[in-house]
C-alpha cells in the first residue's frame, strides 16, 4: 500500500473518531443538562424559592376555567400566595362557592365573571370591562374542551356546533385573554401569562385529534410569544400536562404518573420562570423526554391502540345503558 493510501486511511479513522468522540459526548452534555434543569425545577425550586414571585408581578392574577380540577387547583394556589383572583367561568353558582372557598381559605379578595366560551368574540367586551382598573400580574389561560370519548373524525355527533366551539374554547379564549391582560403588563414591565397545553399535543393523537391540534396551537402560540415579549419583563409559559385527576381526563385514582390537581399545580408553579416549555412535575417530564425521543411509528401505534380500546369500552357501554 502505498505511503499516501496509509495516511488517507489513518487520516479517516481519526475524523471518525473524533466526530463519534464529540456526537457521543453533545448527547451527553444535552442529557446531563436536562437532568440537572428537571432536578433544579422540581427538587430545588421550591425549597430554596427559585420561581419566580408572581405576588411581585401585580395584586391579582386571572384563572379561566376555575371551577374544576387543574383550574381551580392553580386559583387556589395562587390565593396562598396572597394574590387575589378573578375567576371566570360559566357557572355562576360554581364560581360564588369557590370564591367564598378561596376568600375563607385565604384571605384574598375575589371576583367572578360568568362566561361561556363556546361563545365567539362578542364575549370579550364584558369580560375585559370586569378586568377594568386590576392590576393583573398573572393569567391562567386554563378553560379547555375536549371529547366526551374518543372517536374517529368522521364518528363526531354534532360536528357543525362541535368544530366552533371547541375552537373558541380552546384557542380564541387564549388568545382574546391574552390580548386583554397583556398591554397592562407591558406597560408595567413585568406579568406572567401560563398557558395549559396539553401533552396530547406532542404527537399525533388519533381519536381525540381535534383537541390535541388546539393544544399544539396553545403550545405554538406560547412559545411564539415569548420570542416576542420575553425580553420585555413579561413571562411566557407552556404547560403540557399527560394525566391529571379531573373530570376532563376521567381518571379518578392518583398513582406515580398521574398526580391530583393540587399536587400538579403545586409542582407546576414552582417552574414559573425557570422553564419556558413544561409538562409541569417530575413524572410527567420523564414521560414527556420519553415521548419526544420515540419513533413516530411507534408512538403512533401505541396512542392508536389505547385510543381505540378506550372508545370500545364506551361503545359498549353506552350500548348497554340502551338495553336497559
């Protein structure tokens, strides 16, 4: 072999191992990172107070769909930080007795504001004349609407009332909130906006495929704001969460992956200002580094499969309440 042909070759092996040498060691410096920043948001943060102090931000924040679950848990934790709370939602009965829940609980003042979201623009003119002369420093863009079971696109009844409503629901409520609350903060330099995503939005979720498409909108639009208004004192935040206890996901029984409201909020809160993009507590992070590092195939047959049992389950179910 001739002297050239050898240096060639050695020359190869060296940029081989030296471009597999640094691959192995990026990947790794991205996953220490990555435990280090989960362990400092969910370990760290509460103890040593590294969040950021929403009371700071102004003396009231906004919830929107707080009369329930991962709403109404973020309501009251916000409330025992001694900031007082707007509550809208649609029940007027269901707000009263959360507000007097929170007002006795807490010590905070309290306002509601009955809404239907399923509404389009028209509802936004009330609304931001309630907020009128509030120093907002938080808003909870929670309200959300999904399916009552999973279904295939073409199974969904009422599909003309269906698409707008869960559309305004889900999206336009973000976005008219936002553009409600936001130029005050602006004009203070400094406010929260948190946006609850959902973890159905970080990949294809046949059967329920309307309702995570909104979230991945959510999830986008934060994101994209953030860009915009992050170096303008304001916080941008995307909360992905997988399985809550609530009557929206229709688990009932905590367990290691799916926390109660209250535990996951709790958790949540404490990466305000430390995570721009989060699926809110431990467990939910590690399934959620899990899901994005998956083949699509596979993910895709998984979320297919559970989908389609869960929709058999009521199905039948459903079938049977007929009979009877």
């Amino acid at each position: 072999m001739l002297p050239i042909q050898l240096f060639l070759r050695y020359a190869d092996n060296r940029v081989f191992t030296a471009v597999g040498g640094c691959t192995v060691a990026w990947f790794s410096l991205k996953l220490i990172l990555s435990v280090w920043r989960g362990f400092k948001s969910y370990v760290l943060s509460r103890p040593l107070g590294l969040a950021t102090d929403l009371k700071k931000l102004g003396a009231w924040a906004v919830v929107t769909g707080s009369t329930d679950g991962i709403g109404k848990a973020y309501a009251k934790e916000l409330a025992a930080k001694g900031i007082n709370v707007v509550l809208i939602s649609r029940s007027l009965d269901k707000l009263k007795n959360v507000a007097h829940e929170i007002e006795s609980e807490y010590r905070v003042q309290t306002k509601v504001v009955d809404v239907d979201f399923t509404g389009g623009t028209e509802i936004y003119p009330r609304i931001s004349k309630s907020l009128q002369g509030l120093e907002i420093g938080t808003l909870v863009n929670n309200v959300g609407m999904g399916y009552s079971f999973p279904k295939f696109f073409l199974e969904i009844p009422k599909a003309e009332e269906f698409f707008p409503n869960i559309l305004n629901v889900n999206i336009l409520s973000c976005m008219m909130m936002t553009k409600i609350v936001l130029p005050n903060m602006l004009e203070r330099g400094k406010g929260a906006i948190i946006n609850i995503a959902s973890a159905s939005g970080m990949q294809p979720a046949p059967l329920i495929n309307i309702y995570a498409a909104t979230k991945v909108f959510m999830d986008f639009f934060s994101r994209g704001l953030q860009v915009e208004y992050g170096s303008k004192g304001i916080i941008i935040q995307s909360v992905l969460p997988f399985f809550v206890t609530t009557k929206l996901s229709k688990f009932r029984k905590t367990s290691l992956f799916v926390p109660n409201p209250t535990q996951y909020v709790r958790s949540a809160l404490a990466t305000v200002g430390l995570e721009q993009r989060t699926n809110g507590c431990m467990s939910h992070s590690i399934k959620g580094w899990a899901v994005e590092r998956a083949p699509e195939w596979l993910k895709n047959k998984a979320q297919l499969q559970v989908a389609n049992n869960v929709r058999k389950y009521y199905l039948k179910k459903y079938a049977n309440k007929k009979k009877e």
